[in-house]
C-alpha cells in the first residue's frame, strides 16, 4: 500500500473520509458538496458514499415550494462527485492539481422522489478509461430502493482550486 500526501495510506478507504477528506479532493464546496461521508472505496472498482438530504438545502426553496423533492440533475451531480472521488483513489499517483470533472451522461433513468430527511447511497463502479475519459456504471439508493441509475463520464484536468 503507497501513501497519499492528503490523508495517509492510498487504498480500502472506510469512514475515516469525511467531508474533510471529500473536500481535500474534490473542488466543490457548499452549497454544491454533495458527498458527506465515503464509506468505502476499492480503487480500480467502487466506491460507495453517502449524502443526507436536509429540509435546509437551498434548492428545496424553488423545488417545489410546499412539496419538497431533490432535483433529479443533483442527484445525478452528487453521483458524478461519487466517480470524481473513486477515479481520484484509482489514479496511483494523481498529479497535485489533478481534478476529475463531469463530462457526460448516458441510461440516465429516475425510480423514485428523494426527499428531506433521506439518506442518499451513491454506488459508483469504475467501467473503462480511454485518452482521458473515466466511464462508470451509477445507482443512487434510499434504503433498498434504487432512486436513480446512469453510466456517468469524467474526465482528468490539471488546475488550480
């Protein structure tokens, strides 16, 4: 097992990444962190990771007053930052400014509502990677319920956050 400047020891990642080590990775920051929690994650495989949905997200303002439901598209972005964090632990040595940014969808299909109080399960699965383009296979979860289901693409960027 070889280690990472940010956070020890590059490998089976448990509960220890918390939205401190989410954020060490991923550019994003709130309100658009969509990932609080990673727990688990097999580089070159999987990753599974958890997002709790508040009544205090600022898009339940808008979507839809009085009726609450998480956009179908946020869920999908929480997922596509599920593929940003296991693509980051797949790359043996990602380079310091390395960043994995959302480029595409396909299959994308919604089951059921994700509303204020859920725990969202994001299951990514690493697919195939060809000149840069990450593919993976994704299902967002509510219990034993499969909410949302897409092949999602990412893709590498050097830049400065």
């Amino acid at each position: 097992m070889t280690t990472n400047e940010l956070d020890g020891p590059i490998g089976i990642v448990g509960p220890e990444l918390d939205i401190q080590g989410i954020m060490k990775r991923l550019p994003q920051r709130y309100p658009f962190l969509m990932i609080d929690r990673v727990l688990e994650c097999t580089p070159g495989e999987s990753l599974t990771a958890l997002k709790n949905v508040s009544i205090n997200e600022p898009y339940f303002q808008g979507h839809f007053p009085g009726i609450p439901v998480m956009p179908g598209v946020l869920i999908m972005e929480a997922l596509a930052q599920a593929t940003g964090v296991l693509a980051f632990y797949t790359e043996k040595e990602p380079p310091k400014n390395m960043k994995f940014l959302f480029v595409g969808i396909n299959k994308a299909r919604f089951k059921r509502q994700v509303l204020p109080g859920d725990q969202l399960l994001l299951q990514v699965g690493y697919l195939r990677r060809k000149r840069g383009i990450w593919v993976f296979s994704a299902k967002a979860r509510v219990n034993d319920s499969i909410v949302a289901t897409a092949e999602l693409m990412c893709a590498e960027k050097e830049m400065v956050v």
